[in-house]
C-alpha cells in the first residue's frame, strides 16, 4: 500500500512541473520581473581550434546598448481587478459579526489571495486547529498539487503540499478526505513515509495541562481552501504575455537605438592628417580641420522612426489591454475617449471580474464549511461585492463634465441673475456661499477638465 502511495506522490509530482512553470512565469511578470531582463546582445565571432580549424559562434555583444525596460501591464491589471472587487466596501450578507470574530483580517487576506490566484492560477488557505480554536494560514501556491476527482472535475479529491522544512529536509503532506500522509526526503535519498493518521488530533487537558483525552479528527476532505483564478487553470498573463514581450523589446530597443544612433558620424575626404584621432584633436582644439585641395568633411547621423515606433506601441498596448479584458486608465485620464468607448472598456472588465466573482464565492463557501462544521453553527451567507463603484464615478464625472460644459456657454447668453441661480445648484461645487459668481465660474472650468479614475487601480 505505501509503494502504491508513493508511486502515486512522484506522479504528481511530475505532472504537476508543467503547472508551477507557469505559476513562475506569472509571479515575475508581477513583479516586473519580465523575461526583456534576460536578453543579451550577441554578434558573430571566429576562432581557431589547436588544429587551425576555424570554429563560429555567438559572444556578448558589449559595443552595442543592451536597455531592458520590462512593463507593468500584468501587475496593474491584476490590481485593476482585484480592487475592483475587493475593496473597503466588501461585506457578508448575514452574520458578519460571526465572521470577522472566527476570521481575522479576512478582507486583507482575501484580497491577498486573490492577487496570488491571478499571478499563480490558485490561491491557497490551509485550515489548523490550534488552542482549541480554527485558524487558517496562507499557503505558497507552488507548494501546493491538487488532484481532482475523476467523475466530477469540480470536486477535489487529494491535495498535497510539498515544502523544505528548517532541516533541509524535503517533506511532502498527502491529504485525502480523511487522512494525512506524510513522506519526508533527505538530500540525495529516497522518499520515505513517516506517518499516516488523521486530518488532526484535539485534546482535552486539565488545568495542569495533563492530556485527558485524544479524538483524531478528519474533516470529510482535505483541510485547505482553493481560490482558483478562473476554470482553465491558467494565470492573467497568459493571453496578454507575448503582446507584453513585444511591447518590451519595442520600447528596449528603441532606447538601444537612441545610445547606438546618437553619436556623429564624421565622413573624412582628403583629409591631411595621420589617423582619425589626430582629427578629433584638431576639432576639438582649433574647431577646424586641414584637408587636401579636393578634401572634405561630412557629418552624418543615424535617424531612428520614431512616428512608426509610437504608432506600432499603441496598437500593441490596445492589443495587451483588450485581451487582458482591461481598462487603460491612460486613455481615460486624458480624456480622448468618448463615453461610448468609455464603457465598453468598463464591460471588458466588468465581464472579467463577474467571471472571477463566482471563484471567490466558491471559495467563501470552502470556507464557510470548516467553520461551521468545527463551531457546530449554520452561516450561510455570501460576499457583497461593491462593483458599481468604478460605474457610479464614471458616471458622475460625466454629469459634472457636462453640466460645467453647459454653465460656460450658458454665461455668455443669460443675465447674471439666471446664472447665480443654475450656479447655486451645481452639486459638485462645494462651499459655494463664500464664492462670488466670477470664482464659481472659474471652479467650473477646472472641475468640467477632471475624469475620476480610482486610486485603487493604481495601488495595492
């Protein structure tokens, strides 16, 4: 039986190679970390074997710039989605009292782990009990496997964690519904089982601390709470990552080209002196240059396309931000966008976040099941998302852009009576009874240029 166990852990070990690559490759694009920062500048070059052969090959090229500029798209648009669901104004719909007495700081690690999920594919609570009271951790997703059920993919049937304890010893903890198994590997060594029991043991004590009873306890499945990003196992960046590359080396390589380009080039005809040093001496000394009866100088240089290079980097930013189902707060802030465009790059968004709203509650319930089930209660209540927050302020700035727009012409044509009376009901001037008419005006102008984008998409 522990041959076939182990059999099955090294399976899944190497299935599960494939899934945390990716989880890698989401983690440092996150961070900023993109794959640009990698890149070396080679040329050709040739040398010679003992034997005279001549033998071709690549070396760093170190006489050419090597700028590795990595963008954050993935990072603001995991953060755009995160806190667009997950802000201050996230609650229960019943029994939040109950709630945020069993779970601490909830709010902050949810969101936590749901930043975790759109880098990694999954974010990952593990449930313990300690002091006779339920307490969760967050889990590295990467030490994290799990195994579905075979008839109902929706359903887990065995996670396993794998980690390195203070020994440097590998460990490896199977859980089943009931049971947990661990294996441990020491350097060089094979795995080997060193215990199989129960999810966990609660004793009863007495007020010397003596152990007056044991109960193995096991949950009915394994003790850990999944957040999955969405249901194909992927990260945010796959379907925007090869855009993001490109994007890279565009804006890299035109820094390269600005270092490579920008020095002169000076194109000597009959030139008396000795060697092109000399020339540069003389330049920079007498500011002129002898050169023969048919001489000449002629200076050149080199002309980067910089009108094609904005144009190609805004089609691929269009392109990171629609695959990514994103709002580019950039466009918006400048104010180019109609109210048309405006929205449909709101739906975008709000059709990716709906999608990721059903995993959250998901999860909410995971985690609703192990505190009933160790409480004895019955809470069944679900997250509140407060998603008409980004619609309610586009929509606002859209009134007042209009309204201020309205006032200004409406100045020029109505008496200054009628025009203190409009003035005096605009709702997005405040303090207006110390104001003349004049500075109301001149309040209007300003607020009629602004386009509230939320502080919470730029920040964690």
């Amino acid at each position: 039986m522990a041959d076939e166990i182990l059999k099955y852990l090294e399976e899944q070990l190497d299935k599960f190679a494939e899934t945390q690559s990716k989880m890698v490759v989401g983690q440092r694009y996150f961070d900023q970390d993109n794959d640009i920062l990698y890149r070396k500048k080679v040329r050709g070059a040739v040398s010679e074997t003992a034997d005279g052969e001549k033998v071709y090959h690549n070396i760093t090229d170190t006489t050419r710039a090597n700028h590795t500029l990595p963008s954050g798209f993935v990072r603001q648009q995991i953060l755009q989605k995160v806190n667009y669901l997950i802000n201050d104004n996230i609650t229960v719909d019943d029994s939040a009292e109950d709630v945020e007495l069993v779970l601490k700081d909830w709010k902050k690690n949810l969101k936590r782990t749901a930043i975790t999920a759109s880098q990694q594919i999954y974010g990952v609570w593990q449930w313990y009990i300690k002091d006779s009271r339920l307490e969760y951790k967050r889990i590295d997703s990467q030490q994290i496997i799990v195994d579905f059920d075979e008839d109902d993919k929706d359903k887990i049937d065995t996670v396993i964690r794998t980690y390195t304890n203070d020994d440097d010893v590998e460990v490896a903890e199977i859980y089943t519904d009931e049971e947990k198994i661990v294996f441990e590997k020491k350097k060089s060594k094979k795995w080997t089982l060193v215990s199989r029991g129960s999810h966990f043991a609660e004793q009863t004590v007495d007020s010397n601390g003596n152990v007056l009873s044991e109960n193995s306890i096991g949950w009915g499945r394994p003790p850990f709470s999944i957040l999955f990003n969405n249901d194909d196992m992927q990260t945010d960046i796959h379907p925007i990552k090869y855009h993001v590359d490109v994007y890279d080396i565009t804006t890299s390589d035109f820094a390269n080209n600005i270092d490579d380009f920008q020095e002169i080039i000076a194109i000597l005809k009959g030139y008396g002196g000795e060697n092109p040093a000399q020339f540069l001496n003389e330049m920079k000394k007498l500011g002129a240059v002898p050169v023969d009866e048919d001489g000449d100088v002629e200076f050149k240089q080199g002309i980067i396309p910089t009108a094609a290079r904005e144009s190609f980097l805004q089609v691929v930013r269009d392109d990171i931000y629609d695959n990514g189902m994103a709002v580019d707060v950039k466009k918006v802030a400048a104010g180019n966008s109609t109210n048309v465009a405006i929205q449909s790059m709101y739906e975008n968004l709000n059709m990716k976040a709906s999608q990721f709203e059903q995993e959250l509650q998901d999860f909410w319930n995971q985690c609703l099941f192990f505190i009933n089930s160790y409480y004895g209660v019955g809470i069944e209540n679900n997250l509140v998302f407060d998603k008409t927050m980004l619609s309610n302020q586009i929509d606002e700035a859209n009134i007042n852009k209009l309204e201020a727009e309205t006032i200004i012409i409406l100045s020029s044509m109505l008496d200054n009576k009628t025009v203190g009376n409009i003035l005096s009901n605009l709702h997005f001037i405040e303090d207006k009874s110390d104001m003349t008419q004049e500075e109301i005006i001149k309040s209007v102008i300003s607020k009629s240029d602004e386009f509230i984008i939320p502080e919470e998409w730029y920040y964690e």
